[in-house]
C-alpha cells in the first residue's frame, strides 16, 4: 500500500503553467506556416506569388484534417514493428479525455497533439519552395495529402514515437532536423528530379521580386522558431527549453554573420536575401543539436552551417537539378549537417549526458546520427519521388508551359497578386484650381 501511495504521489500532475506556455509554442509554430508563405511568396516572380503562398496556405488545412483523423495516431500511436504507431482510440481524436496526460509530461494529450499538428504542417509547405513556378495547385494538394500519409506520418512516429526504431536506437533530434528538414529537403530533391525544370532555367533572370516580404518572412520564422524549437521539450521545469531558446538565438545569429561573410568573399556584397537566407540556416541547423550542445557549440553549428549551405545553393547549376528557392540547399543541407554535428558538439551537460567526440565521447553517437540521417534522407527521396511520378503519370504535375510563361497565379488561381489599375496613368490625381479668364480679371480691377 506505501509503494502504492508513492507511486500516485511520484505520477505527473497537470500543470497549468506548462499547459499555458506549450499552447502558446503551438500558435507561434502554427506562425512559422504563414511566415514561410511570405519567405517563399518574396522570393518568386510576381506571376507566382499567390501559388506561392497558397502552396504553404493549403497544407494548413490539409494536415489538420488528416492529422485528426489518424495522422496524430499513426506518428504517435502503440509501436507495431519499429515502423509505425496506431491507437484506436485518437482517431478522430474521440475518446481523449480533456485532462488526460501525455505521458510522463505534465500537459495534456490535447496540448501535445495540437503542437505536434503544426509541426506537420509545415513539413510539407517547406517542399513547396523548390517546385514554384510550375506546379499544378490540384496536384500539389493531393500530393500534401499522400507525403503526409506515407512518409511524414511514419518518419515521426520513428524519430519521436515511443518504439520508433531511431528513438530506440538513441538518434537525437530535438525539434526535427531529421523528421522536418531533411524529410522535407530529401523530398523537394525527389520531386524535382521527376518533375523536371522550370522554363528558362539558367537562361532567364530568376530574381526574387519583393526582398521586404523575404524578410518579412524570415522574421516570422526566427520569431515562431522559439516556439518550435524550445516547446520541444515540452515544458520548462529543468532549464532544458531555456538552453534550447538560447541556443536557437545564437547559431541563428552565427549562422547569418558566416553566411554574409561567405558571400562577401565570394561575390562582393551584402545582400538581404543572404541575411534572411543565412538566418534561416542557422535555424534549420540547430533544430536538431540545440538540447545536446553548449552556447558556444551553438555558434559553431550556425557557423558552420552558414558557410556550407551558402556554398551548397549553387549546386543546383553544377549539377543542373532546379530547387527554384534553395530548399535543397539549406534545409536538406542545415538538417545534415545539424543532425551529424551533435556527433562532434554533444556537450553532455543538456538534454541528457551523451557527449560527443570533441567532448569525449568517441564515435558512438555520430554513427547513430549517421543512421537515422541517411535512412531518413533515402526513405524520404525514393517515397517522395515515387509518388510525384505516380501523379505526374495520372493527373499530372506540372501545368502547361504557355501557363508557366504567362503565370502561374493567373492560370490556377484567376488572380494576381498586386493589381495597380486603379493607381491612375499619367494625369494628376489632384485637381488644380481652373485659370482665371483675362475678362474676369478685367472686371475686379
């Protein structure tokens, strides 16, 4: 009866304060999704926009749906075979009590899935950004809902869902550098390749159109980031979030600075897009290794990944593959490089007490991020490949080239995304004063 007693003393309780802060995580995550939108919208033609932005606005509704009907209980669900969760009782989220905890967490299962839901909204809208221009918005919607169902579904449920065979393994990825970046970025890789490149690919000048909206988006998203990256442990009841806000702040800081010294170097200037796209980088990199590294570890993470995926951007002319808005190149690249440098910067003293090989640690943890890297990487890519040529095969992907040309907004969503008709020509807006006759002057004199 004491052991009995101690036990139901020792279990979580709910706590309103981590309930509070983890639903507050979860809106500034649902934020990044809009954020992306305008990150990818700036840097299209102005012919693309709106599909730009609608591609991200979509999976909002899309995953949510899905993530309720059984999404939530494939990625999270009991363990079957290391490879995919189900628990009958969530689908349709039916017979979740509103007080019941997740569990070993002081939050209720409500909290978590809602959190956990915008994680996999975004997934999928980062893909969007290496397919702009040339996309059919019909397909890119059915292809949201097959990715989500066969490959980020399951890929969550191996990384983060108890009996996952990388949970097991002991695979650290704090906030989704595998399930996330290099899911997403393998994926952008997988279909493009099927899908082939955009008309006037190298020829044509291909500058983004509004870099204040570019910016505008990167602030959203390292404002949302906070909440994706320290809501990830899911309170904050031993300092573990706080080390991993910290962290967010310094390699994204790291990240930007290397990124336009890199490009200062190399082509002469400064540019925003390079600071927006250096930040975002940095973000991407220290997702996964930010609860397992130290504050310093952190700027070498940013740093390194600032460098290695400005360089990595232009692979896509050697190599001659069209990732239109570089998804390839910082959030394949970022998530790589994050995962495996935990491998090399695990400090110890975080997340757990696993320490890496500048800290003693030997090998042991780099090889099982080796694992959980490339077999996510390889999974993600043949899946996602096969599914956009299985569509492209059926329905099709990519809309008309005349369409392509003229504009993508025009053609499947009949609307453009600046209209300055009512802007006047070239007469005055404001009307002058009429002359006054020679006869009438005669008169008052």
């Amino acid at each position: 009866m004491a052991s009995a007693i101690t036990l139901a003393a020792d279990a979580p309780t709910l706590s309103s304060a981590n309930t509070g802060f983890m639903l507050i995580c979860s809106a500034l995550v649902m934020l990044m999704t809009p954020g992306l939108a305008f990150f990818y919208g700036g840097m299209v033609r102005v012919k693309s926009t709106l599909n730009m932005l609608m591609m991200s606005f979509i999976s909002l509704g899309i995953v949510t749906i899905l993530w309720v009907l059984y999404g939530f209980s494939l990625a999270f669900g009991t363990d079957s075979g290391s490879l995919i969760g189900w628990n009958s009782d969530w689908v349709g989220l039916s017979d979740i009590g509103l007080t019941e905890l997740w569990d070993g967490y002081t939050i209720p299962v409500f909290v978590f899935l809602v959190f956990q839901l915008m994680f996999a909204v975004i997934t999928p809208a980062l893909i969007s950004g290496a397919l702009a221009d040339r996309v059919k918005f019909s397909a890119w919607a059915l292809f949201v809902a097959l990715w989500a169902t066969v490959v980020y579904f399951p890929v969550a449920h191996w990384v983060w869902g108890a009996g996952g065979w990388a949970f097991e393994l002991g695979v650290i990825d704090f906030a989704g550098g595998t399930a996330v970046h290099i899911n997403a970025g393998a994926a952008a890789l997988g279909v493009i390749l099927v899908i082939g490149k955009r008309v006037g690919f190298k020829k044509d000048p291909m500058r983004p159109h509004s870099l204040p909206l570019v910016m505008l988006g990167a602030g959203l998203l390292w404002f949302g980031w906070f909440g994706f990256n320290a809501g990830s442990w899911l309170g904050n009841d031993d300092g573990v979030g706080a080390l991993m806000f910290v962290n967010t702040q310094v390699a994204t800081a790291a990240a930007m600075l290397a990124w336009l010294i890199y490009e200062k170097i190399r082509h002469g200037a400064f540019t925003t897009l390079g600071a927006a796209s250096g930040a975002v980088a940095g973000l991407v990199a220290i997702t996964p290794a930010g609860g397992a590294v130290s504050p310093l570890g952190a700027i070498a993470v940013g740093a390194i990944a600032g460098v290695l995926c400005a360089m990595a951007v232009g692979l896509k002319y050697k190599f001659g593959y069209d990732d239109s808005l570089d998804v390839v190149g910082v959030h394949l690249v970022g998530g790589v490089l994050g995962s495996l440098l935990i491998g090399f910067f695990a400090s110890g003293k975080g997340q757990s007490d696993v320490k890496g090989l500048f800290y003693g640690g030997g090998l042991d943890q780099l090889w099982k991020q080796c694992a959980g890297v490339f077999a996510i990487l390889a999974y993600s890519l043949i899946a996602s490949a096969i599914l956009a040529f299985l569509l492209d095969k059926t329905i099709g992907m990519r809309v008309p080239e005349d369409d392509e040309v003229a504009g993508i907004d025009q053609a499947e969503h009949a609307e453009t995304a600046y209209d300055f008709s009512g802007a006047g020509g070239g007469a005055r807006s404001t009307a002058l004063p009429a002359p006054v006759p020679d006869t009438a002057k005669k008169v008052d004199a």
